[in-house]
C-alpha cells in the first residue's frame, strides 16, 4: 500500500431524517428475530451433540 498519499477524514455530522432512522431501527429488529431463532436452534443441536458425547463418555 502507497502510503505516501494517506491522508485523514474525520466525519463531523451525518445529517439523516428521524423517520428514516427509526425505520431503519425497525427493520434491523425484525431481521434479527429469524436471526435469534436460527442461532438458538443451532445451539441446542450443538449442545445436544456435545453432551450426548460426555454421557457416551461417561455412562
């Protein structure tokens, strides 16, 4: 990387509408319901794997 041509940006304001933000806000909400159930699931098919595991271990 050519680093003899950096030079540095500082963002002072972002002027954006309230409604759009909290559309915005609202539909990051409601992409992260599916999102939280496709994690959860996977979680217990993981935490079902692993302690079927210890117990094959164990027992």
């Amino acid at each position: 990387m050519d680093t003899d041509n950096v030079s540095n940006v500082n963002i002072v304001d972002i002027k954006m509408p309230f409604m759009s933000i909290v559309v915005f806000m609202v539909k990051a909400a409601i992409a992260a319901i599916p999102a939280l159930i496709i994690l959860t699931v996977l979680g217990m098919i993981l935490t079902g794997v692993i302690g079927g595991m210890i117990s094959g271990m164990i027992g």
